[in-house]
C-alpha cells in the first residue's frame, strides 16, 4: 500500500503489532467464526461529522486483531464508514485499509460546499481565529436567503457525489448491487452450534424524516419514499443521514408513492403514521433522533451467538449543561434529542455497556472542523485505534454471554 498519512505513524504500527499478537493468543470475541479464523461481530457506529475519522482508526485496529463485522449500522458520520465498510468488498473481507487510501487522498473541507465567504466565516469561527462579527455583518444577506430559501448553507451534493464515485468504483451502482455483495457471504460456522442458520447481515443507516416526524431506517423503510427504490444508490441513505440542520441543506425527496393518500398501511406498520402522505419530505441529520443506535440488531432473551460492538464518538452524559444562556439553552436541547432515545435503550438493557468503546473523541475535536489539519486528522485516527485496542483487551465474551443468560 502507498504511503498513507494515517498509517504512516510509529504509533499506529506499533498498536497493530499488539492487535495482531490478540488475534495470535485466540482470545474470544464471539461464536461466529470463518475457516481463516476472524470472529464475527455486529458494529453500530455513532454520528459525529468529521470525528468519524477515529471510527475508521477502531475499524482497522479491530481487523487487525482478526475481528471482522457482519450486520452495520451507523448514523450521520457513522453511516459514511458503515456504507463504506459494507459496499467496498464481501462481507469478511477487511475493509479499513481501503478506506484509509480513500479517505488518505480526501479534502474533507470540499464537502463545505457552500458559497466561499460563509464558508470562511465557518471555518474562523471553528478555529476561534478572532472575531467573527463582521464577516457575519458582511455575509448577512447572503446567509438570511440561504437559511430562509434552503434552509442550510452547504448543499451537501459534493458529498452525496464523492460518496456515489468512490462506490461506482468498487462495482456499486444500486441497491441491488450493494445487496448482492453483502449476500456472499464467507465459509462461517458457529463453535457451540452446528444447526445454526446464517441470514444475510444487516445494513441500517438512521435519519430524522421531519416532515411527518419520523426516525426512518434505511433500506428497511425505503419503499415508503421512493418507487422502484432497489434501484436508488445508496449514496442518498446516507446523506440523508448526515444532513446536519441549518450547516447543510436538508435531503428532500419529492413524488412520494402514495402521496395524497391516508390510512397506508405500511406508512402506520413502519412509522405509526396514519395521517395523508405528503407528496415530498425532508430529511436531517439522524443524530437528530438517534445519533447512537445500538439498539438496532437487539435480540432479546438468551445468549447472543455474536456481539453488538458500539463505537461512541461523544462524552455525552460526562457533564451537564449551562442552560442560563440562548446558546447553551438551545445547545441543551439539541444534545438531548440527539442522545436521550439511545440512552434509553442502554438504561433498560445495561448489558450494552459492556460492548461499547468509548472513544470520547469530541473532548479535544470540533466534530464540524472539515478544514482540520493533517496532523489533527492523524491523532484523531490514532485515538479510535488506541480506544480499539484497549476495548479488545477488556472484553469478556464468556463473561458477557452469561450476564445475557442471566438477564
């Protein structure tokens, strides 16, 4: 592999030589094995804008250590690794280093694709790079017709048209393309179970559908948007999902099938929506409503023949809030929205706390800083890998299977 700025670091080899002697040792991570003896595993990656550089750094490490990832799922920053982990290669494949050499030759700042003087101005405001009150003053007006006309200043198409290329490249067209790769599956077998029966793995990217109020997962829920929707990308899911309110437009889609209707059956089954089908929604960022849905591939009662890993960007519930202030008032809120469902699920299944890393990575990184240097990027890699590893060296498979027995 060519050089690479994220692995071309002393540090980064010397965690994999470690993530390589765990895989050496055969400690246990799951039931699920394949005939080169990777163990399986289901990942729910958190949302957190340009912080999902560190999810990348949990992914290799955990590939290295001969952890491979069957059913993903992933909102906003988490859907971009989870769509990339999923269409790139076969399932069992290791897919990180690919990953890596695209994101290696990304400027992530073409993805602020907005006018170039807001785009500035954001950027100084990241930063703290001074004042930022008279280039507010002198973009004013251009903001207002932004925010009143499009209701965001980035239109995101760079991003939905970088994410279609890099996976038109990988032979991903569709729907169904992604379908069939994510069907071949490897030689698998269960070690306790010789009658197990493996399905195809799962694939959920989580988004906030706000014209009917709705937390939509896709491709689940995709017919209820789109007509002959096996043959959309899977591009949109995503950006859809990382439409961050008001810094990127929000995804619409128009010509709903049904549209007009009332009562629809699927819309009441998928989204409990009796009401009359809109003929176009908008979509926002799915950290809106679920930034972290570990809760996606729960099963309830009994032992798990494989475990939900969590890979959690933020420090949510590590401190509370000022709320004396508008800004931190309504910062208030929105954390609370983003984080309250998913911390839900955890409190009545305290179980997933022993499957979660904690990268914590939003401690020392602006999750918006698109503009953030190679150098930030780099230890921002190095701390999903090194969170990565010490989760490995902690978990208890054994340990974990019998708190679920007795739950």
């Amino acid at each position: 592999m060519s050089k690479n700025r994220f692995l071309d670091n002393k540090e980064v080899q010397n965690l994999v030589q470690e993530a390589i002697s765990l895989k050496e040792k055969n400690i246990r991570y799951s039931d699920i094995v394949d005939d080169k003896g990777n163990q399986y595993v289901d990942l729910v990656q958190e949302g957190g804008g340009v912080l999902g550089i560190a999810l990348v750094g949990y992914t290799y490490i955990m590939e290295k250590a001969g952890i491979r990832f069957y059913s993903l799922a992933g909102t906003s920053a988490g859907s971009i690794n989870t769509l990339l982990m999923a269409g790139l290669v076969n399932p069992g494949e290791p897919t990180s280093e690919k990953i890596i050499e695209i994101i290696g030759e990304k400027n992530f700042f073409d993805f602020v694709d907005g006018p170039s003087a807001i785009k500035k101005l954001v950027q100084k405001k990241i930063e703290n790079r001074g004042s930022v009150f008279w280039n507010v003053v002198w973009n004013v007006r251009k903001i207002f017709k932004l925010i009143k006309y499009k209701l965001g200043v980035n239109p995101g198409n760079h991003f939905e048209e970088w994410l279609t290329k890099t996976l038109k490249d990988a032979g991903i067209n569709s729907l169904s393309d992604l379908d069939e790769r994510r069907s071949q599956l490897p030689k698998l077998k269960h070690l306790n179970n010789k009658e197990y029966e493996f399905k195809k793995p799962g694939f959920a990217v989580i988004t906030s559908e706000i014209t009917t109020h709705s937390k939509v997962e896709f491709p689940e829920m995709r017919k209820l948007y789109w007509n002959e929707s096996d043959n959309i990308h899977p591009a949109k899911f995503v950006r859809a999902s990382m439409s961050i309110p008001f810094f990127f437009y929000p995804y619409t889609v128009k010509n709903i099938p049904n549209a007009g209707n009332k009562e629809v059956e699927s819309w009441k089954t998928f989204l409990s929506y009796s009401g009359p089908i809109p003929d176009s929604v908008k979509f926002v960022d799915g950290g809106m409503l679920s930034n972290f849905p570990i809760n996606t591939f729960h099963v309830s009662g009994g032992k798990p023949s494989r475990p939900t890993f969590g890979a959690r960007l933020s420090t949510y519930r590590k401190s509370y809030s000022t709320t004396d202030k508008a800004f931190g008032y309504c910062g208030a809120m929105i954390s609370t929205m983003r984080q309250i469902h998913d911390y839900d699920f955890i409190l009545k299944n305290p179980d997933y706390k022993k499957l979660i890393c904690r990268i914590d990575a939003d401690e020392k990184y602006n999750w918006l800083n698109f503009g953030m240097s190679e150098k930030r990027q780099q230890d921002l890699f190095l701390l999903g890998a090194k969170k990565a590893l010490e989760f490995l060296k902690t978990f208890d498979w054994e340990k974990y299977k019998e708190i679920r027995a007795n739950s």
